[in-house]
C-alpha cells in the first residue's frame, strides 16, 4: 500500500483541480491520499466523485499556525467539518486570507510591480469582487501574487517572488491571522479529527527554521497525533531526525509529497507514509471516515 498524507488542489494553491490530483495519484502508484488543502475541505467532495475502484481518499486540510512567535503547520485528518468552533476558525481563516491578498496587492502596487486585484483572484479562482462573501470555496495564498508578480516581469519566477517580495519580511509581505498552534491541536481533536505536524524542519516565521521541539513536545501533550517526518524539503539526516522524534514521543512518523501540481513540479508519491504508521495515526479519528470506491 502506498499512502502519500499531504497534497494541494486549485481549490488552493495546487495547480490541478481536485479530481484530476486524484487521477494523477492513482497513476502514480498511491493507492490512499490525503487531499489538504490549506484551510479548507472544499475540494473534498469533487475529488470523492472520481476516485478509482479501490482507491482511499482521507479528507484533511493544512493550518498554518502560530506559537509564541514560532510558526508550524500542521496537518488535519477525519474531523467533523460541520464542528460548529471550527467550521467558524475556518471561515475567519479564509476570510483574513481575501483582506491580507488586498493589502499585499496594494503593497506591491505602490513598490510598483503592476499587479492587479483581479488578476491575483483570476489565478486564485476566486471571485474579483474582494468582498469576503465573494470568496466562494476557493482559498488565496501567496503564490497566486506570486504568479502575478511573475506576470507583471517583476521576478523571473514564484521562487524569486518570494525572495524579492513576499517572503516573510519583504516588502509586499503582510501577515495572515493564524490559530495558535495548541488551541488548533486541540480543536481538531474535539472536532473528532487528528493532527500532523507537517515539514517540521521547515517551520515558517524563521526562514528554514525548524518547529522548536518544545513546541512539538506541548503538542504532543494536547493530542499530536504524528510528525511529517518525510517531506521533499526535509535532508536525509533532518528526516531521521524527526523520524527519532516521533519515536520518542510515540507518535506516527508521516511521509507525503506536498504536491501542488505545476508550482512544485508534479511529485505525488515522492514521499509516503508506511501501511502501520497511517493506522496508527488515524486510529483515534471518528470525525469521518476515509472515502473507498467500489
Ligand atoms: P500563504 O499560506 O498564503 O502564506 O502562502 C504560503 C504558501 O506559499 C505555501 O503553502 C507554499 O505553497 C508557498 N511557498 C512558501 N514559501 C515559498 C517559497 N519560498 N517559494 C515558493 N513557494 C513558497
Ligand atoms: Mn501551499
Ligand atoms: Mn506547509
Ligand atoms: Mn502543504
């Protein structure tokens, strides 16, 4: 069985929509995937319509999370998306996504890289309106203003636009209203779901910086469920690391390949997850269940 924990579609910031991240990780060999988009389960039920006779899909999403000051992503698994705490964190989530997309843009409007509102939703398949309740179900991320930057010639492309212009500190960078990382660990649990600390080498306020273990270990104690210890970004000697970790604190090690389609270059099934280590992590969800076909 080979099972990859973490993917993105065009209902964020993947390139592909739903179903077709499903086609493409069947005929990559996976026989379970996890689709988790950033902040959202919109992708979900399109991506369930076309799963492949015998083919898992595990309904999930990526927070991205603060604690005092660290950032860590964390991965969630099987909640009740109907929780009424969380369903509304979500909503406020996404929400902030539209107004800081807005402040970027206009950021970067007047550090004159000619990028337009419009456009930025176009890529983000959103509605151009920039109201909130024209947000729909798709979720706005930092590369559709990347790719828009890349379009307005003012960097060669998504890499150099983070690195010349909304990377963490540059100048068309504005923060994102974030869940503090305990109280998400938490919500998730009470919603019936699991978490996994996804790229914990890679946590997001320190560029490279990774997720403080004290921080992991509090985790822990509210109800982690696993560490991404396998991840493209991750070297050999960070995986084992973490790997070491997750032993140590008795949770499952994950492995998944963080697809988001063309942005990435396509990987589906680069890293995975072993057969015991995903039941053990989803042993203690009864928010929802994984989805077969036939
Ligand atoms: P956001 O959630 O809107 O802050 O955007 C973060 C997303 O941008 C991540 O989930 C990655 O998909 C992508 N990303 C972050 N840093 C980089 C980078 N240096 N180069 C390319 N993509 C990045
Ligand atoms: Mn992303
Ligand atoms: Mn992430
Ligand atoms: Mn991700």
């Amino acid at each position: 069985m080979r099972i990859d924990l973490h993917a993105h579609s065009s209902v964020s910031d993947g390139t592909e929509p739903p179903a077709e991240v499903v086609r493409r990780a069947a005929a990559a060999g996976l026989d379970v995937l996890a689709l988790t988009d950033h902040d959202t389960v919109a992708g979900i039920s399109a991506a369930a319509a076309e799963l492949p006779p015998g083919f898992t899909l595990v309904p999930g999403l990526e927070l991205s999370c603060l604690h005092e000051g660290a950032g860590v992503h964390l991965l969630a698994y099987l909640f009740d998306a109907e929780h009424p705490e969380l369903a509304a964190e979500l909503r406020r989530i996404r929400d902030d996504r539209i107004l800081r997309a807005r402040a970027m843009v206009e950021r970067l409007q007047t550090a004159g890289v000619e990028v337009s509102w419009e456009r930025v939703c176009a890529l983000a398949g959103v509605a151009a309106a920039g109201a909130v309740e024209a947000a729909g179900t798709s979720v706005i991320g930092r590369p559709h203003i990347a790719r828009a930057i890349v379009e307005a010639g003012a960097a060669a492309d998504v890499p150099e636009a983070f690195d010349r212009w909304i990377g963490v500190g540059g100048p068309g960078y504005v923060a994102r209203y974030a869940l503090d990382a305990l109280r998400a660990v938490e919500l998730v649990r009470a919603a019936g779901g699991v978490c996994a600390v996804a790229h914990p080498a890679r946590g997001e306020s320190t560029p490279d910086g990774a997720v403080p273990m004290s921080l992991i270990e509090q985790l822990a104690d509210a109800g982690l469920g696993g560490i991404e210890a396998d991840h493209p970004s991750h070297d050999d000697e960070e995986a084992a690391y973490w790997r070491g970790a997750a032993k140590r604190l008795e949770l499952a090690v994950t492995g998944s390949s963080d697809d988001h389609g063309e942005l990435t270059g396509h990987r589906l099934g680069c890293r995975t997850t072993a057969p015991e280590e995903y039941a053990r992590l989803i042993e203690p969800a009864t928010g929802c269940a994984p989805l077969t076909a036939g």
